[in-house]
C-alpha cells in the first residue's frame, strides 16, 4: 500500500511542465507494441505474395534419351529448353494489382495502429482513472479510521451502542478491503500496459489528461473523420483493386505462350531449332470472370454499409459525449451543495446529527463521488472513440 501512496503522491505533485501527456504515451506504446509489428510483417509477407504471382513460371528443360534394342547407332536423344509466359499486357496489370494491393495493405496496418492506440489510450485513462479512485479511497478511509476512534470513546462513554459502534468498524473494513482490490486492479493495469508497449514498463507517474473538447455540431466534426477515416480509404482503394482484378480474370481469356529451343539426335543427324508452343484458356480462366464480377459487388456492398455505419456509429457517440457533459455538470453542482465528509464530522461532534444519520449522508455524498468519477472516464474515453480517425500518429 505504501508504493500506492507513493505513486499517488508523485501523481498529484507532478507540475504542468512535467506531465506527460496521454497521446505522447500511446505514441511510445505504438512504436514498441509486438502485435503492431507482427502486423505490418504479416502484411508484408501478403505483399510480397502478390510481386511473386507477376512473375512468368519457371523455365523447363527436359531430356529424353530413348535406346533401340535391335541397334545401338538408331538410339535417339531430345532435348527441349522451354518457357512459358501469359500474353504480354497481363503482366502489366498483375503489376498494377501488386502496387494497389500494397496501397491496401498500408491502410491494413493504419487500421491496425488505430485500434492498438484506441485500445492503448483506454488503458491509460483507466489506469488514471483508478488512481483517482484510490486516492479517494485513501481519504475516506482516513476519515472511517477517525470515526471508529470518535466511537470507540462514546460507546466507551455509554452514549452509543454496540450496533453504532461496529457500523463505524464495518465501514472502516469494506474500506480496507476496497483499498486492497484498488492495489491489485493498479498492478494489473501495469502489467497491462507493459504488455502493449511490447514488454517495456512505462514511465506512468506524469500522465496527464487534456480537457475534453466538446465540437459545437455533429456535421463539422463528422465531414473531418470522414475524410480521414482509415477504413473507408481502406475500402475505397480495395475497390480500385478488385477492378483491376476484373480487368485480369477477362485478360487470361487471352491465349498463353511458350518459346524455347529444341535438339534431335537422331541416326547421326542433329536436328535443332526453335520451340513454339500455345496455351489455350479453355478451363483454368473458368468462373474467374464471375468470381470477380461479385468481388467486387462485395466490396461495392461493403463501402455503402461502412458509410452508413460509421456516420450511425459517430452520432451516437457524438450525442454520449453531449448527455455525459450535461451529466457531470449536474453532479457538480449538486456535490458542490452536498455536505462533505468535514462537515458531517463536525455535525455529528455537536451532536446535531446521530452516527446512523452521519453514515447515510456520508454514503449519499461519496455515491455522487463515485458517479462522477464514472462519468468523467465516460466522457473521455467516449471523446477517444469518438475522434480517433484524427489521432496523430
């Protein structure tokens, strides 16, 4: 508990200048998160996949040595060198579908960089959030410690009975055991955190949070993450693929090639020359046509939905963030009348309230604590949700 309290201290008496903010720690977890880079290996590979299929087949050579029974000097020999290749212009468009392919899978691993920050960010502010929480803990169980001494001396006194007495130890215990739960969800935030930044602990006493921008309209907000939205551009150039991919599947109906040389030993006589040969697309370009006819219906299918999703999806949060403002600006202003800890303390030392009175109020007015707290980590992790496509990397 003691490194807890440490931690929370440094927390509180870290100055403006030397905070670190929330987004320069998602950019460091970025650059050494594993899943990150196993990703944009994985895309790699993928890319490298497709350079390979522009590529003509192995050339073949094969020999033939036949032998006649009867009389040696009629044995005869072949040798043929060969090499296939589809029609010329098709290699320029398996070219062209490398480089879109490549294009896609850049906006694969932008993708993939935006959820690990998403993911990340909501780590740290629950991490921030929870020490929050803890030092509010720290407080109130401070505060049951003083009031199990104040009842210890009136039930010592005979002013209160044995129920006041041990409602003021319960409090107390469910304060401890509460404080003992904070510790281990802290640790285990730590270890989450040390994960995603690839196994490196994290400098974490100087987070800071920047106050919530609220955009005054939806329709401003959204035309900025449309146009920087990672998946629809993602889809728009997975479009521009799957054409180019029709384009192939009607470019194989056109015959394939094969050139090379060829050698006859034959009765003593060398016969040598050219090898001609012409493959004809009756089977193998089969339902290709039609296979990337719906590919690209899919994709088409897809563009229009992710639209239509996405722009559902931001209102959505954009009106969470408006209702969880209002929320918190309600719920400060109704902590700010209620009765603290403090001063139902001093309420009950003059006697004006009963101990069962004090703990009711005191538990109404750490309720509204802790909503507000909940509230609060609403609030930004919906703002993070909300802007992400804006997230600078």
């Amino acid at each position: 508990m003691k490194n807890i309290i440490y931690i929370i201290a440094i927390v509180i008496s870290a100055n403006a200048a030397s905070a670190q903010n929330i987004d320069d720690a998602v950019r460091v977890i970025l650059s050494n998160n594993k899943l990150l880079k196993a990703k944009i290996e994985y895309v790699n590979t993928i890319n490298l996949e497709y350079k390979t299929n522009n590529l003509p087949p192995n050339p073949s050579i094969s020999y033939t040595y036949l032998m006649n029974s009867a009389d040696t000097d009629l044995n005869r020999t072949e040798l043929i060198i060969g090499q296939k290749f589809d029609f010329p212009s098709t290699y320029f468009i398996k070219g062209d579908i490398a480089r879109k392919r490549e294009a896609v899978g850049k906006f694969e691993i932008e993708s993939y960089r935006q959820e690990i920050a998403l993911k990340a960010k909501n780590t740290l502010l629950e991490y921030i959030f929870l020490l929050n929480r803890h030092e509010q803990l720290q407080e109130r169980f401070l505060t049951a410690q003083i009031m199990v001494e104040i009842a210890n001396k009136r039930y010592e006194a005979g002013d209160i009975g044995i129920t006041d007495y041990n409602k003021s130890r319960t409090e107390m215990l469910k304060l401890k055991n509460s404080l003992s739960m904070s510790e281990s969800n802290i640790s285990y935030l730590q270890n989450s955190i040390t994960e995603l930044n690839g196994g490196q602990a994290m400098e974490l006493t100087k987070l800071s949070l920047e106050e919530v921008s609220i955009p005054a309209t939806f329709n401003d907000l959204y035309q900025r993450i449309y146009q920087k939205s990672i998946g629809l551009k993602s889809l728009q150039t997975e479009n521009d693929l799957s054409e180019s991919k029709l384009k192939l599947a009607n470019h194989q109906w056109l015959p394939g090639f094969e050139i090379g040389y060829r050698q006859d030993n034959e009765l003593g006589t060398r016969f040598s020359g050219l090898h001609f040969g012409l493959s004809i697309p009756l089977f193998e370009n089969m339902h290709k046509v039609s296979k990337a006819e719906s590919e690209m219906q899919l994709v088409n299918l897809k563009i229009n939905s992710y639209q239509n999703e996405l722009k559902l999806h931001k209102q959505r949060l954009f009106d969470k963030l408006i209702s969880t403002q209002k929320a918190i600006t309600e719920y400060k202003e109704i902590l700010g009348t209620s009765n603290n800890a403090l001063l139902l303390r001093k309420s009950l030392e003059a006697g004006n309230i009963s101990i069962s009175e004090y703990y009711l109020e005191l538990g109404y007015y750490y309720e509204i604590q802790d909503i507000l707290i909940e509230l609060q980590k609403t609030l930004e992790k919906t703002a993070s949700e909300l802007t992400i496509e804006l997230f600078e990397f």
